[in-house]
C-alpha cells in the first residue's frame, strides 16, 4: 500500500475538548483521556509521520464571532469555539507540523462542514486512519461518513475515547461493521512487521454473496 | 409547526431487510421487528398521512445489474439487491402511496446516496421525523447527518430496530444527543393534544451558552 | 486508458427538450438539433457502446406530481415534467440499452440533483465525455463541475446544441479551459487508430507553472 | 426582504488575480479592470456593508504547500497560490472587515471546494449577490451553482469582467437565464428608494406554465 494513499485523520483534539481546563470541568473523561487515550495518540501520530501518510487534524471551530455559520444542532447545543480563539488549538502533545492540514469544523462529521472529502480525493488517499473524540459521536459519525463515500477505513480504537468507558465500548460496538478495528499496537506490528496495512484476513476482498448484516464479516 | 415542512423518513423497510423471507434467516430479529417495530411504525405512517407530513421511503437497491454503482462498503459487505428485485420493494405493511418518494441507497446514510438533501430543501422540510432499521447503522447515521444539516431531528425509539435489543438500546444512547428521542404514542399525544411537534422542554430553543457535551440538554 | 474508466454522460436528451413535439414549438432549434446534432450524438453512443463505455443518461424528470421536489430555480423558470410523462423518455434514436442508467435531474447539474458524482466513484469513472444540450446552460455547467471533481473532461463539441448557433459557438468559448473539446470524428479516430483517448499534445500532463488564465493550454 | 438573509459574494479579488502586478502580466484586463470594474465592486461593497448584507469573500489559495489539495483541473491548468502568500490576499481596496468570511477555494465554483452552501443554510441566506473574475469561469460557474441550490442570484454585471470585454458579454447572455442581471446602480437605487431587492417586474414568483427555455422570463 502505498503511503501517500493513506491519512490517518485526527479528530477533534484541542484545548476547548481534552485541554488542560478539562480536569476541573470533566475530571472522569480528563483523566481517562489522558492515561489512556493521549499516549496512543502520540504513538499513532509518530508512526503516520514516519511513514509520510498525510495527517489531517480538525478541530471544532466557529468562522464567525458569534458563530452564526455553525449547524443548527451546534447552536442548539451551545456547541462551537470562537475562531483563533486558545480552545480551537489542537492540544500541544499532538500540535500539528507545517504542512499538515488543520480543517475548523462546526458539525458532528467533518464531511459535513469541511471540504475533507474533496481535499482526499485531489491527495488521492484511498485509506483513511481514524482517531480521537468522541467515539460515540463524532468518532463513529467519521468512521460511517468514510465508508460511505469510498474509503477504506480503519480506526484505532485506543487512540478514540468517549465520556465513558461504557460509552466507548457501545459505540464501537455500534460502527465494528464499516472498517477495520484495531489498536495502534497491531498498526505498529503491520508496518514494522509485514510493510503494509492490510489485516491477515485480507478483508478488503470483495465479497461476493449479498449477506443482510454490514457485520458479517468484521 | 406547519405540516408542510415536516416529514417522515422510513429507512430500508424492504422485502430484502424485514420481509416475510427473514422468519428463516434472521429468526431473532424477525421476531421482535414483526411484533414491536411494525406495529409502531404503521401506526407513525397513519400519524404522518392523517397530518400531511411529506413521507419519504428509502429502500437498498442497486442501480446496475452488478452493483457496481454501490458503495465500496456495500460492495465489500456484500450488501445490496438488483434494481427492481423483489427484495427492493417496501413491506405491503407500509407500502407508499402514488406520490411518496421511494429513493433507491446504496449507503449507510440516504444523505450520502441519494439527493434527499437537496430534495428536503426544495421541498421545504425543516424537520426531519425518521424511523426504520437498523438503529445501530443507517438510523444512527441518517439521525446524526440529519442533524449536521440543520434539520430538527426525531427520533421516532419503538418503531426502529437492531439486530438484538441491546444493540438497539446502545445506539439510542449513542445518538440521543442529535435529536428529540420519543415514541409514536408521545408523538401522537403531541399531535393530537398540542397540534404542535414542539416537546415542552421547548429543547429547541438556541442555547447561549457553550457547552462540550453534546447531550447536555438532551 | 482502461474504457471501464470511461464514460459517457448525455444530457437531457428527451422528448420533452428535443422530441418531435419540438418541431412546431422551437423549429430554429429542431432544426439544427435534428440535422447536425442528433447525427452526431448517434455516432457517438455507438462508439461509446462498443469501446464498453459506461453509458450514463440524464432526464429532466420531476419526483414528485406537482413537482415539489425540483430546485427553487426550475420552479421560477416552470421547468420539469411530470414523473414518467411521455416528455421525460429518452428519444427512441438515443435509447438507452437496459443496463445504462437513467438519471431524472431537476437542475441544471446533474452533480446537483442527482448522485452522480457518487455513482462515477463507484464505478471507477476517471474520465468523462459530456454531450446534449443546452451548451450554454446545462452542458457548460456539467463540464466546469466535472472538471472541479477531480474528472478529465471531454465535451464532444457537434454532439452538443442551444437555442441557436451563435449561443452554442459563445458557450464553447465559455467553458473551453475546463476539458477538450473535440468532435466526434476525432473521438473516432483517437479510438480507432490509436486506441486511446489522449490528445497528441499530451494536454492532460500537470503543469507545473502557474498561469491566471485556465484557458492557456486550451 | 430580511438583509440577514442577503449576502454579497466576492469571487477570487486578491492580489494574485486582479492586484498591481497584473499590470505588467497582463495590461488588457488590468486596464479593464481597474477602471471599470474595481470602481463598481467598491460601490458594491460598501452598500451591502451599509445594508447590513453577510458579506463573503472567496479567494484562489491551496493548503498544502505543493498544492496537492487542489483540483486536478486547477493542477492541469497550473491554477493555484501557496497559503500564506501575498497573492492570496482579498486586494487592499476591498479589504475584508473583521468578521467578513474569507474562504480559500481551489476550484471554479467556491460550491465544490468549499463549504460555502453549509456555512450559507447555517447563517440563513436566501438571496445571493454574485460579484468578481471571471465572469466565464468562476462567476458563470457560482451563478449557476447558486440557482441550483435554491438561492435567488443577483449579478452584478459591471462589478465583474472576463480577460476581454467580449468574454464579459458573451458570458452574461450564457448565464442570463439563472438569475438577475443589474448594474451596481439599479442595486444602489432598489435599496435606496424602495427598500427591498426585488425587480419591479416580480419575476422571482413561481411561474406556474412549463417552458423549456430557461431564459424565457429574463
């Protein structure tokens, strides 16, 4: 597989959603996110540079002062950052390099309010590697967007968290059926090992027989 | 609310996903969409008539003999039926009358297969009632796109289904923050009494104040 | 050039635009279209057909009885046709082979309306041929948004007609940076003399300098 | 008509397409340019600035440093500024205000590499006023886009201009059909002395009578 047909894709991972502030705010996500969660990131995002997959971080951001330009789901939730404002910086463990793309989004799947699936298709990325929060939104909302729209998917499940472990269990429970599932440590092992991203089972076959359930063979 | 800018969107209820043919294939799910989906989801298309809502169907169909017009997913999964199969047509249950849209995906979403966007648009729909199968997959994802593009958004609980009742239950919980979740009976409570689709929590309202969690007024 | 990743794309070619009822209602039109265009449009499905071409159709076709469903735009202007009126057939010296679709628009791009853009990724179209009419208002529009997809465009320049001659020559100029533009006979003869689709001049090469006109290597 | 729900669109004014250097690159259309259309365009803006009109600017800019986000068309034709750079900024004489959206684009229309039409629907825009370079190119492309996707469309005819007059005027006559096409002064004396936006001859009304020629009420 050719690296540059690849991007692993970050979601979401700044200050105003898994910052520092978050401890006091969101002690029981801030602490999960940062044992568990943030380390795998960090390994994942080193892996996809060392391999030169594109890296495409987003970041939820108003254009506009009083946020007018975000989805009516936004503005009803009280959702959004004002633009240049610290809470829309991608957090520094995982601050993004010059010529990554940092993509202001102000929806819950980044192919809904950016131009993500116009900009893969000029790279020519065929893969998208998919991490960060939350797993039961915006996480599976990007996995399922993904598998839509021609891209074969893959998300670290490490590397994703939601307000709970309970919550991110469910969720992944919820979109296993659209792509590839697995820790950042099997991404490690097929890269180093074996050269390449495809799973033993050589799932990305097409499959011949209609079957009525997406999970069949996840 | 005015009746002309609301409508129903039932998802994939087709002989190929809850047709009489699945009592042998699919037993569990059989059972539970034949005596507690079906029954809800008769009585949300009375409802929706009676009051002039739009109703739109969306069932799976391919547009090629081959499928080749299909999602990379689909074509993976092995999912879709051939234009004009049997497979492809609405449950006689709900079957549409002569001006209902029928849109033929080959998606998760109906967002990311059809024009059903564009279409809402032209049509004047602002809020977006949806009900259907299967709650974990493309109710999930056509709740959540719905959302993203600024439609007001319920979710219509008894009268969609999982392959089992757990994960029917966990991906409630998952999208229960991109819309009003309620019953047909409390959809029919508010249509009858109030002649209004508003909860009374008045959640529509544009909340002020940022907050991170999506289901914060949920 | 692979031919499956071709295809030609002809645009609202029915009775309602350019069927014998044309005739009396637009003679000026009928006449060129039936003399020069149709002939010309006739050559070039053949060719398509036995290169293995996808052959992709498009009809201006409400969904909806009233029509409802069409662009604000099309309302304005009283376009459209009732679903599956006479008005709405492709012409019988154009009709399509049984597994070539058939696309009902109601705009004036197809990518607008219509899952086009979706259907050509599925299938793996790279390259696309556009003829029909209008050429100053439907044909110029398919072309400019083809070529902003990521889609090498041919626009076979005899095989496309508007209301007048001096309107389709204007609309040629118009939209001549976007693709190339060549007549059928040299569609032929790049087929069959050289098997493939390329221009001599090897047009489709990046170029690596910057040039404000897009018509520089037109 | 609300002026929240009206926005000025200004297509790719910025030092790399209309800025002091063209002078000596190309002094045909700079001559055009800065004396009959920069004038008109200042005119524009400052009247929807005093209406209270949304007020977006577009400009050509990639986001990668090699351009590889760009369209393949933009990539052929060798369209395309670094971001960051000096050609792509909005020229000083129409320099955008602080809360004025300024979106990089990388295609003819902002529609397919933007997210133009979400951040639209989001703040409520219905009315569209067109204004820029090229008239045959970009301008053409965001007319017909705009009345595609259900916006009413102004163009302003004097406040854009192709790489000669004639192209000017023979793209005017091509889109002419799919909006309305006014000087800057008929704005200026509509808001003025009427207050509102609409022509005197109440052509945006639904025409109830199917017509095939789009131009038919323009």
């Amino acid at each position: 597989m050719d690296p540059r047909r690849t991007a692993l894709l970050l979601v979401d991972l700044q200050e105003g959603t898994c910052g520092a502030e978050q401890a006091s705010q969101r002690p029981g996500f801030h602490g999960l996110f940062r044992q568990r969660t943030l380390p795998a990131l960090q390994r994942a995002l080193a892996l996809a540079r060392r391999q030169g997959f594109e890296v495409i971080h987003t970041v939820i951001a108003n254009l506009t002062a009083d946020g007018r330009d975000r989805s009516l789901d936004y503005k009803r939730c009280g959702m959004g950052f004002p633009p240049g404002s610290a809470q829309t910086r991608v957090i520094a463990e995982l601050a993004p390099l010059a010529d990554e793309l940092v993509l202001p989004k102000s929806s819950s799947s980044p192919f809904n309010s950016t131009a993500l699936d116009y900009l893969l298709r000029n790279i020519g990325i065929e893969r998208l590697i998919v991490a960060g929060i939350l797993t039961d939104q915006c996480i599976d909302h990007t996995v399922k967007d993904a598998a839509d729209r021609g891209y074969r998917v893959i998300c670290l499940t490490d590397a994703c968290m939601a307000e709970s472990l309970e919550r991110h269990q469910a969720a992944l429970d919820c979109f296993r059926g659209y792509g590839e599932l697995i820790a950042v440590a099997e991404l490690a092992e097929r890269l180093g090992r074996r050269g390449n991203l495809d799973g033993a089972a050589q799932r990305d076959a097409v499959a011949p027989q209609p079957s009525l359930n997406q999970d069949a063979d996840a």
